[in-house]
C-alpha cells in the first residue's frame, strides 16, 4: 500500500484586510425580484452586474409613463445605463432627468449655458477626476443620480468606470459586515474639493454644508439592498471608531470598488448619455487624455435621506 501524505508548506499569511482573492458573488438584483423583459426597448448588458445599453429610445422626446416607468426598472437592475449619440440640449437633459425628481445644483461646479446643468472641463475647470466616488454625499440628502452627456470627447481615452456598491457590500467578510453594522460615517466637502480649490474658495460654502453623517452600510430605498455608502472622496471618518480603527476600516470597504468584477467601463461617444443610480454605485473618470479636451454636461437629480 502507497501512503501519500501532504507535503509541508513554510509559515505564510495574507493579511486580515487585504481584498479577497477567489470566487466573488455576483447578484445583480435582490433575491426573489421580479425580473421581467423589457417591451419599449432593446437592453444589452455591459457587464455581469452593472451597466446596460438601451436601443431604441429617443430622450429628447417626453417619456410615456409605460417607458418611464421600464426604464426606472432597468435603472434598479442595471444601476447605470446607456444611451448612445443621443445629443441633447440643455433643456432637454432637464426634462429627462425631471422624470425622476426634483433638481439639483451644485455652487461648486461650473455651469453650462443652463444653471441647473454642471458643465465638467477639464481644461477649464478642475474636477472630480482620478477618484472612486459618489456624488455629494456630503449633503443630508446625497443626489438619487445623475444625467452625464460628453459635448467633446477626446481622440482616445476619457472612459468612465461604474462600480455596484451593493455586489461590493456582498463580497465583504462576514467578520467585516459585522463591525460595520450600524456604523455611521462622517461627510464633509471640504476633503474632496480642497484637491483642486483654494482654502478662499470653499470657506464660504461651510456654513451650507456642515459635516453630515450617514450609515456605513445603506440600505437602498427601492430594492431594499445593503450597499456600502462611504468614498475616497467625502468620506472621513466612522463615529465612535479610533482613529486608526476608523482609517484602517474605510480604506478596506474604499478599495472594495477597486474590483473588476463589480465594474463597468464606458467608452464615450459625442452626444452619448449616461444615467446612474447614485444611492447603488461610485464612479471614476479616468484621467488619461492629456492633453486633448472632455467636456461633460451633468444634470443631477435630488435624493433622499440615507438609512
């Protein structure tokens, strides 16, 4: 008889809070959601979780409560979808963006010709670039999403990656999910915006937007998923948490975007539009044009309180 036996491997670890290698979990939607096609137009996915193409929609006409309604369903499921070469005006990425809400403005971007639409260049304007982040969750009420349209896209480079905070949340251990559980955080602007503006320039914004907290963990208010609702950006600290507890904390559920498998990434075209979930995901403008022009025009869509 041949005994085998397992050879003996020398001492190794891999330390406690570093990403996890191997098999992700990928769940698109809630368990037990009702997933149904969609009739008023063509959906091709861009990815297992996240993202989605829509054919066969015109946004510059008004939307028919039906399709309003099948979109705002591959919104939930899709998290950001797309709309190719669809070149709106300004008034008729408002009335797009309206179907979902009330408007909001931000008095620390730049504006187009329109007020309520943001209008991000690069070459003008320095801006949110280079970071994983959610818009404004510096505010009691952090934005629902955003309409994004390039006016001008560069010869080559200028995508925009999406990531499912919620596929993110799933993959956390379970060790980690329960030290975050009923965790708030601390947000404030000043972190993020201080990259690119002047100390002049914000002080007078810090009175209208003081430091707000929100859960670590977030529940999305219409699928009823946990996603994780810290950034890189706005994000500074985890109440009741030391210091270094705190730090060490948000850099591992930071670098939880960071994995392939919960992203999309976005090739633009002048005039195409994306729509994205902002209660589910973060995003990333990948800085790599230099030194070519990118103008983006945002609209942004007002949200409710974070539980």
């Amino acid at each position: 008889m041949t005994l085998t036996t397992t050879p003996a491997l020398r001492g190794h670890r891999i330390p406690a809070d570093g990403l996890y290698e191997g098999p992700r979990v990928l769940q698109r939607v809630p368990q037990g959601w009702d997933e149904r096609p969609y009739e008023l137009f063509e959906l091709v996915p861009r990815s297992r979780v996240i993202g989605a193409e829509i054919h066969g929609v015109d946004l510059s006409r008004p939307l028919a409560p039906a399709l309003r309604a099948e979109l705002d369903r591959a919104l939930l499921e899709w998290k950001v979808l797309f709309f190719r070469e669809q070149h709106l005006t300004s008034r008729q990425q408002r009335a797009f963006a309206g179907h979902w809400g009330e408007l909001e403005t931000n008095p620390l971007l730049a504006t187009g010709d329109d007020p309520e639409v943001a209008r991000l260049d690069r070459t003008a304007v320095p801006t949110f670039e280079n970071v994983w982040h959610a818009d404004v969750t510096f505010r009691e009420r952090p934005a629902l999403g955003a309409v994004l349209q390039l006016r001008e896209v560069p010869p080559v480079g200028g995508d925009t990656l999406w990531a499912d905070m919620a596929a993110a949340y799933d993959n956390l251990s379970e060790e980690v999910k329960e030290r975050i559980e009923g965790a708030r955080a601390v947000h404030d602007f000043i972190p993020g915006f201080s990259r690119f503006y002047p100390p002049e320039r914000l002080a007078p914004h810090q009175e209208r937007f003081p430091p707000v907290e929100h859960p670590v963990v977030r529940r999305h208010p219409a699928t009823g998923r946990r996603t994780i609702f810290v950034n890189a950006s706005f994000t500074t600290r985890i109440v009741g948490f030391a210091q270094e507890e705190s730090d060490r904390l948000l850099r591992l559920l930071f670098q939880q975007a960071h994995a392939p498998e919960f992203q999309v990434r976005y090739s633009w075209r002048a005039g195409d539009v994306a729509f994205w979930d902002n209660r589910a995901t973060q995003h990333y403008a990948v800085n790599d044009y230099a030194p070519h022009r990118r103008v983006a025009e945002r609209v942004a869509v007002a949200g409710d309180r974070p539980h």
